[in-house]
C-alpha cells in the first residue's frame, strides 16, 4: 500500500522536480584579486565576460561610463584583461550603440561581439577594436524614446529589427543566431554576412519552439544551438540544418535545505513552477538558465554544457545530451559565492569565468571534478 502512495505522490508531482538522485559537487577555488584594475576604475554590474584564444579576458560592465538618471542612463563598458588579468584597454569608448550592457562573445576570428539590450543594437569589434558589424538600431534622439511596452498578445517581431536582445552564437558556417530577447522572446538568424535568413521561435511555453526570455545562447562544434529559454526554465537545442527546436534540457538538481537567495526571503519554488503561475516565473527557480557555455572540444573530442541559475545560485556542467555531470557554488556575496551570474566564459572544463550583476564583479574559477564528491541534499 504505501508502495501505491509513493507512486501516486511521484505521479502528482510537477516534471520539473524529477531529480536526479545524486549530482557530485565540483571541488574548486576562486582566484582572488585576478583582475587588476587601475586605481581610478571599478567594475559596476558585471553582465559579460567573454575569452579570446589568446586568454585575454574581455569584461561588459555597467560600471564607469553610466551618466544620466536612473532611467535612460548610459551603463555599458569593455575593458580588456591579458590572461593573467592586467588590465590592457577600454573597447569602443563611446560608440554609439552603448546604453545597457547585456552580453559578450569572441568568435572564432577573435572578433568581439557586444549584445546592448537598451539600444537594441549587436557591434562586432574587429581584434583591434573597430566596429565592422552593426545589427539593429536603436530608438532616435530626436523622436519619444521610451521604454518597450509588453501588449498581450505579443506584437510580431520586426526582420533585422530587435526589441532587447541577449546574446549571441554561431554555427560552423558562420551564421549569426542573436537571442531576442526580453520582448520578442524568438532567435534572429543571419548569414554570415549581415543578412537576414529567419526568425526561429516565438514567445510561449511548454512545447518546442515556445520561447520566454531567451537570456543566453551557445553553440557545438556540430552547429547545434543551444538556447537558454531563461522563463520556461529549460535549454532548448537548435538543428541548424533544419532550422527547428529539436529537443530540451532540464537541469533538476537536488537542493540544499537551508539554499538562500542573494537578497529577499527564500522563493516559494512549488509557487514559481505551479501550473497557473503567471508567464516567466520559472525566472527564479532553480535550474533556470541564465548564462551557459560550451567549451572547446578537449583532447578525446568531448564538450560540456555550463549553466547557471540565479537561486540556489549554483553552476552546473552538464554533458551535451543533458546530463548534469556536477555542480559548484551558491548564492552569496563572498569568494566561491554568487550573485546572479549573468554569463559565463569557459575556455575548458576545467577554467571557467563568472560574471556576476550583484557582486559587482566577474571571477575567475578553476575546477578540481577528481575532489568531486556526491550530493544528496534537498531529498
């Protein structure tokens, strides 16, 4: 009988809890102090780090150029670090596009691409530091601008037209996939030129394709892409081939009872992931994706997926077909501690970078999985 009970009980509870049983917590250490700022200079909200294959180390901040009033300000700044965390120079002083730093990613080539979510613009910067891609434009000086409006339904998206775009990814061709973002909630995909080719998804949940806050996006060497579907906490993966959302990953790692979030009272989890909670509310549940990567392949060919949410404010490796293979970290303000992590950078498995928006602060973290040992807490 009670045998019954357990099996019903499993049965009423939502998917999202099916968790794995035992996930290894990932022994690792934070270098202190790696990143050498000049004595007048501060990192404000660290929204993006990205690696070039030299090790430099590119930050977008929300930090020393901000001006203006709280809304409307202009927050966007990249500053480039050597690899062993000199600080070399300021990127794009100035440009035109800087309002709200979102994002950042080197390409194959080196090039650096800023995501700006509030001048809805995407710059690709050359290794020298000069803009030679420019997607979307922002709203003009010269008419009202103001915020984007969220209407029910959606407006439809606007082709080569962004409304707060995220991130941004390739495939081996060299196609352009921009994450589009807070309100079009689609994938704008592009050739490798600058042209349009297709608007992938569109805003909603529960089946393929249904998209709310993709915040973040990654690529294989294969070309599929990896979507992090931030609202309806799950990865979903793109064929790049056929253009089509062909599967989800969903990370349901055990967690620790005593978990605390940043700031606030402890999220009521059961609430934010019932079935009548309001659009997006899987935001701050555990699990949802927030930032993700995918390293290089290493010397047997193998990649890894990295994600991480913002409560328990952890980092999970996960192999490609979705396995969690480990996790690292928790919410809180100290080293080895998260606040948000907004993007992740890692160049292997084994050295990653975090971006956080409410440390003020991007660390730099190297990984020991052989002190890994078992976690079975929350169960």
């Amino acid at each position: 009988m009670k045998k019954w009970i357990v099996v019903i009980l499993a049965a009423l509870t939502p998917a999202t809890y099916a968790q794995q049983p035992s996930v290894p917590e990932i022994a690792f250490d934070s270098v202190p102090n790696f990143f050498k700022l000049p004595a007048d200079m501060n990192f404000g909200e660290a929204s993006g780090v990205a690696v070039n294959s030299k090790g430099d180390v590119a930050v977008y901040t929300r930090s020393n150029s901000a001006g203006g009033p709280a809304y409307g300000a202009t927050a966007s700044q990249i500053l480039l670090f050597d690899k062993t965390g000199k600080f070399v120079r300021e990127i794009g002083k100035g440009v035109y596009a800087w309002s709200y730093a979102h994002a950042i990613r080197f390409d194959k080539d080196d090039n650096l691409w800023a995501i700006d979510k509030g001048s809805d613009m995407i710059i690709r910067f050359n290794p020298e530091g000069r803009v030679t891609l420019v997607f979307g434009r922002k709203k003009e000086a010269s008419d009202k601008a103001e915020p984007w409006e969220r209407v029910t339904p959606p407006r439809p998206p606007i082709p080569g037209q962004f409304r707060q775009p995220t991130d941004v990814a390739f495939d081996p061709e060299g196609n352009i996939y921009i994450s589009d973002g807070y309100i079009n909630s689609r994938v704008a995909k592009f050739t490798k030129d600058g042209d349009w080719v297709a608007s992938l998804g569109e805003p909603g949940g529960g089946k393929l394709g249904n998209l709310n806050t993709p915040h973040t996006i990654s690529y294989d060497a294969k070309g599929n892409i990896y979507v992090g579907d931030r609202g309806n906490r799950r990865i979903q993966v793109i064929d790049p081939k056929t253009n089509q959302f062909v599967r989800e990953i969903k990370i349901d790692a055990p967690v620790p009872a005593d978990a605390m979030p940043w700031m606030g009272a402890k999220p009521d989890v059961a609430r934010l992931l019932a079935a009548d909670a309001p659009p997006g509310a899987a935001t701050m549940a555990p699990g949802a994706p927030w930032a993700i990567c995918v390293t290089p392949p290493n010397a047997q060919g193998q990649q890894f997926l990295f994600s991480s949410d913002a409560f328990p404010g952890r980092v999970y490796k996960l192999s490609l077909d979705g396995k969690v293979l480990g996790m690292l970290g928790k919410s809180g303000h100290q080293l080895k501690q998260f606040g948000w992590i907004h993007e992740i950078a890692c160049p292997s498995e084994h050295e990653i970078y975090v971006a956080e928006l409410l440390n003020w602060r991007v660390q730099k973290l190297t990984l020991r999985p052989a002190a890994a040992k078992s976690s079975t807490a929350g169960q």
